[in-house]
C-alpha cells in the first residue's frame, strides 16, 4: 500500500527531464555528499511553474476563426517544436508565426464592442461610456490600471502585449467596476491569460537569435552614383558603427533568471541623425520605423542595420535601413540577429 507521499513523489518524478531523473539515479547509487538532497516541495513548485508557462492551445485557438485558426494551430506547433529543441527559429518562422497569431477575429470583435470610438459611432450600441472597459481605470498606488491598452492589444491581436496587459487586468480587479465592466475585464483576462506563454515563448526564441555580423562590399557604379547625387555622401565610407556586446538579464522558458546580448551602438562624436527623408526624427523609436534607403515599414525588431556613411566634409551620418536594402542596395552580407541600444 502506498502513501500520499509515496504517491506525490511518483507525480513529481514522472514531470522530471531526463537529464534530473539520471542525476536522481546517481544520488541513488553511489555517493551524495556532492549532491543536494531530493527537495520535493522545490520540486513541486518547478511542476506547477511549467504547468502555468504551457501553452493552452485550446484557448488560444477559441480566438481564431475559420482558415486563420488553422493558420494558428500551425504556428502554435512551429513554436512548441521550438521550445521543446531549446532552438532558435526556424528560418522564416518568426515572420509567418507573427502573421498567423494576429489574426484573432474573435478578440478584434469583442474589442470593438468593448472601444468608446466604434461604440459611440454605432447608432444601434446605446450603451454608456462609463460602462465600457476601453474607459476603465484605476491607480491602486502602486501601479494604474487602464483598460484602454487592453482593448487595443485585441483589436489588432497583439499578443506580445499579453503579460502587460495581464497585470493591467490585475490593477482593474480591484477597482469598483459597474457589473458589464467587469464581465468584459473578464473575458479580456482570459484572453491574456492565453496568450501570455505564447509572448513568453516568442520573446525567448527572439533572444536566441545568432549575433549579428555585416560584410559591406562594393556598390555598383550605378547605384553609388544614385545616392551621392540625391544625398551627397560618400558611399564609399560606408560601414557599420562601432558596437558593444553587452549582457541584459531576463528570464528563461521555465521562468527562471538568464541573460542575452545586446549591441549598443557608440555613434562617432558629430554624427548628424534623420538626414534621410524617411525619418521623422520625432524619437529614437520613430526613426526606426521606415527603412532610411527606401522608406518601407519595417515591423520586425530583428531586421534593422545601423549604418555609418560620410558626407563630403567627413561628418559621418546614421542611417537605420532594413536587411534586404542592406544586401540588395548596399551588398552587405548579414548573417544572425540583433536587438540594439543607442548610446548618445
């Protein structure tokens, strides 16, 4: 006859990798005083961290409709195949993963039903501001909690907002909320409760990502021409700027303590900023938001080349263009990935 310890400890080993059950069967051999003893509670905590990291597919697919829920059942088993092998994305995953898991129909409607502007513009909705979440709010005193976030991350099914929009909910739980307010605070929790391991997974693939190298070669006499004539710079100065690996803590799949490289980027003293016509040069996020060679959006963080090129009198200037205008226009060669920090 069995125990309910005895029967705890056989629920405990059976969630243990194999790497921990062949340290176990060591301890069990031989000799211990190089290893810590068997802590079961401590245990039992990993089990249920992982159990609350896993995703739930059936509730994150309860978002999705038609063509795009299989779509996202795709992407779903792009992303647990990725975790599972401790690997990075498969190439061109990233992009089609992103595509299929924002196409959440269900979240876009129930946040449009929940939005003050679509509401208001509705001559069928008469329901009162007050009562819907995009206008909830409350400051607990130690963090404010506003519903309008929420409901904008589900319009658009940004799910990589999903942990921030998760504790929000956590602040608007403790506000005094008419009654249809807080029944939509509850869907939209369920939706970041969904959705949350996916941002998690997604965000430690990101960060597995190679470092970035960039070989510049030599432009054509064609394409040299173009640029100088328009922008007056030298292209044959062109090169990356100066960069520092440096690490950034973060947390791992199981949620426990990690660290990933970051470049920072040293700009020369001098150099002019937003000299392309595609930079708004309103913030350092919004001159990252087109491609400074071409103008085209670039919407994946991974993709962007900081550039170094001389005008005529040796003042250099930045430019941030995405990997393809790199390669094709500039014929570097560009291999891994990067997230950068600027340094003044």
């Amino acid at each position: 006859m069995t125990t309910i310890g005895q029967r705890e400890s056989v629920r405990v080993l059976e969630s243990l990798s194999a790497s921990e059950r062949a340290e176990l069967e060591i301890l069990d051999r031989g000799d211990r005083s190089h290893y810590k003893p068997f802590d079961l509670e401590a245990e039992e905590a990993r089990v249920e961290v992982r159990r609350r990291q896993a995703m739930d597919n059936e509730a994150i697919l309860s978002w999705f409709t038609g063509k795009a829920q299989k779509e996202a059942e795709a992407a779903l088993a792009v992303l647990d195949e990725a975790e599972s092998a401790d690997s990075a994305w498969p190439k061109g995953a990233s992009r089609r993963v992103r595509a299929a898991l924002n196409k959440q129909a269900v979240a876009k409607k129930f946040a449009r039903a929940e939005d003050a502007y679509f509401v208001e513009r509705d001559p069928k909705d008469h329901r009162p501001r007050s009562e819907l979440l995009s206008e909830a709010r409350f400051d607990d005193g130690d963090g404010l909690g506003e519903g309008s976030p929420i409901v904008h991350a589900m319009s658009f099914g940004l799910f990589e907002r999903a942990p921030h929009c998760l504790r929000l909910c956590n602040v608007l739980a403790e506000a005094d909320l008419p009654a249809p307010t807080r029944e939509a605070l509850a869907t939209a929790r369920r939706w970041c409760e969904a959705f949350a391991p996916v941002a998690r997974i997604v965000e430690v693939l990101d960060r597995r990502r190679p470092v970035r190298t960039v070989v510049w070669k030599t432009l054509s006499p064609t394409v040299a021409a173009h640029f100088a004539g328009h922008l007056h710079l030298r292209l044959d100065s062109v090169r990356s700027p100066e960069m520092e690996w440096i690490w950034r803590d973060g947390v791992d799949k199981d949620g426990k303590p990690t660290q990933y490289l970051v470049a920072r980027i040293k700009w020369p003293p001098g150099t002019v900023h937003d000299s392309s016509r595609f930079s708004s040069g309103k913030s350092e996020r919004a001159r990252h938001e087109q491609c400074h060679a071409c103008g085209h959006a670039i919407k994946n963080p991974f993709n962007w080349v900081p550039v170094l090129i001389d005008d005529a009198s040796g003042v250099p200037h930045s430019f941030w263009i995405g990997r393809d205008c790199a390669q094709s226009v500039f014929g570097a060669e560009v291999e891994g990935d990067a997230q950068y920090e600027e340094v003044a």
